[in-house]
C-alpha cells in the first residue's frame, strides 16, 4: 500500500509553550501574527504543554498557564472554528510519535542544540529537555504540516524536525511531510523596556521592563513611564545608540500598525505609546476576562480542536508504526 501524505497541505501550525505571564513581546511577536494569518489556509494554535515539563515544574501552574494561554489566544482574535485549538497533552499520539521519532534521532545531534545546552546548566537535567526537540518535531509531523512559523530561536529545532522527516522518508518509505520555516509576517521584536538591549522575556528575573498582557492599565502606564530612554534629546529610531527610544517606537509601530509621527519630547512619546499599548490591551483584557470566567467553555474549544485534528494524528501514527515494522 502506498503512504498517504496530503501532498497538497497547506496546513500552518503555531506552537507556544504555557509559560504564564504571557507579555507584549508574545502578543506582538507570537500570538498576533498568527491571529493574522489564520485564514491563509487551515490552521493549528498548539499549546505545548508537555514541553513545559522538561524543566522543573509546579503541575498546578502548568495546568493554570495551559487555560491562561488558550483563553488568551482566543481573546486576542484566533477563530477556534477556523483554528484548531489543541494542548499537545491532550492527543496521545504526539507521545507515541515523540517515541517513533527517537528512534530515528541521533543522541549527537540532539545534544548539540543551543537550546539544550543553554537550558541544561548546573543541577539535574531532564533526559525530556534533550529529547525536547524531537517531541516537537512530532508535533509538526503528525498534521502532515507544510508551513511553522518560527522566530530566531527556534529555527534549529525546524531544521531538526526536517532533517528527521527526510532520514525517516528515505531510510522506511516515504512518511512524513517535511515542513518548512517560514518567519511570521508582521512578527514584532519588542525589548525589554528597563533593559532595551534584551528581548523582553519571562525568563527576565526583573520584571520591571515587561508589560504582561493581563497588567491593569495603571501598571502598564507606570512601566512605559519607567522605560529607560537616554541623554540624546532626540526621538530618533536608531538601535545602535537609542535602543530605548527605538524599542517604544516599535512597539507604536507595532500597536498602530504604522509608521510613527514625529516626536518631540520624550514624555510626548511615551504617553502615545502608553495609549496605542492601552488601546490594544484593553479589548483583549476585557474578552480574557469573560473567557477565562468560564474554563468549562475554554475546554470544551479544547476538545473539539482535538476532534478535529485527531483522525489526521492516528492516521499518521499507523503510517509510521506500518513504516517501522511494527505489528499492527
Ligand atoms: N518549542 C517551541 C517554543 O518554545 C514551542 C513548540 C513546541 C513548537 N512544539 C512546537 C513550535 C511545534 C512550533 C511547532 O517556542
């Protein structure tokens, strides 16, 4: 018999880990960008919940930041009856793929990702971090995918999810789809706002540079009236020596969607910022609230994202299990 790859999948799947404090860099880098691209062709919202264990790990927050995160994902405008909403967890077969997969992964070339050597530092390491990779590659492999959008830090684990996809396809048939990267259009690089030469990031310590999505706006307006500019007097966009100042104009570029007018003073650019950041909160705080109020509804979009992609998951996980030799 055949392999069926759907050589026509135009299918495009978003992955974001259920960190909590989701923040304006994830909303402006992640989540918006495939809010906007979600009717190029059919799409996947994943939340990688299982990769949230492969670091130390409280389950009763994991479990908070899974709900967080699809009830921000749906107030910031994905269509679960456009999108398929799904937490990885929650299909089984990612899991028995992630295991299909190891076997065809080579320890080497998994050990060597930056990721993994940058995250494995001192203490205990989770043998799941090193074999974090290859469990995302089954996310991608399983819905036959065509297009992930990935940022900078991420692109080693696509090209390992290919490279597995292609070693697997030659060496027991052709099986998977192979994906290709593509960069998110319109995806915003925002700053730490107390540290512009950083992204702004959970993994930052202080959060004084991090607007969260959820913040009150009187924290949201304390936070851009703290940024730090510097002595020049000039409200130019020029990352080299104004990093601060070239961070809040990206992000009013980034909120409007547009190009910045001229400024004169600082403070003239800060209050702008604060209203375009409030402008474009305020909705999404308002939906999150009406929607995470109701965490039945929020599962119940869970599990028809989950009846929907599942016959694609089993159909590949018996493709790939026929491939290997395994009884069926
Ligand atoms: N590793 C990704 C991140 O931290 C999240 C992720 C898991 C992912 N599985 C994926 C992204 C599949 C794209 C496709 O951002």
């Amino acid at each position: 018999m055949t392999a069926t790859i759907a050589p026509t999948s135009t299918t495009r799947l978003t992955g974001l880990q259920p960190t909590g404090g989701l923040h304006l860099g994830n909303l402006l880098g992640g989540i918006r960008p495939l809010v906007e691209s979600q009717y190029d062709g059919p799409a996947i919202a994943m939340i990688a919940d299982l990769h949230a264990l492969t670091m130390e790990h409280d389950p009763a927050k994991v479990r908070v930041a899974s709900l967080e995160l699809a009830a921000v994902l749906l107030a910031a405008g994905v269509d679960p009856e456009h999108t398929a909403l799904i937490a990885n967890s929650q299909i089984p077969e990612h899991s028995e793929l992630h295991y299909l997969l190891e076997c065809v992964a080579n320890y080497g070339e998994v050990a060597r990702m930056i990721q993994f050597k940058e995250k494995s530092g001192s203490g205990p390491v989770r043998l799941s971090l090193l074999t974090y990779p290859v469990l995302m590659a089954a996310d991608i492999l399983l819905y036959d995918i065509a297009f992930v959008p990935v940022g900078e830090d991420q692109n080693q684990h696509l090209e390992l999810a290919r490279t597995i996809a292609t070693r697997f396809n030659a060496r027991y048939g052709p099986t998977f789809r192979v994906p290709e990267g593509v960069r998110p259009e319109n995806a915003a690089r925002v700053m730490d706002l107390a540290e512009p030469t950083r992204k702004m990031s959970k993994s930052n310590p202080s959060a004084a540079g991090r607007i969260g999505l959820l913040d009150p706006p009187e924290v949201v307006r304390r936070t851009i009236a703290r940024a730090v500019t510097d002595n020049v007097g000039e409200v130019r966009d020029d990352p080299e020596n104004q990093p601060g100042i070239s961070n809040l104009l990206g992000i009013l570029a980034a909120c409007t969607d547009s190009r910045p007018r001229e400024f004169t003073s600082y403070g003239e650019l800060k209050r702008e910022v604060t209203d375009a950041v409030e402008a474009l909160l305020a909705p999404i705080r308002a939906r999150y609230a009406a929607l995470s109020a109701d965490p039945g509804h929020l599962r119940s979009i869970l599990a028809e994202g989950k009846a929907k992609v599942r016959p694609t998951a089993s159909e590949t996980v018996r493709r790939t299990r026929a491939a290997l030799g395994l009884l069926d």
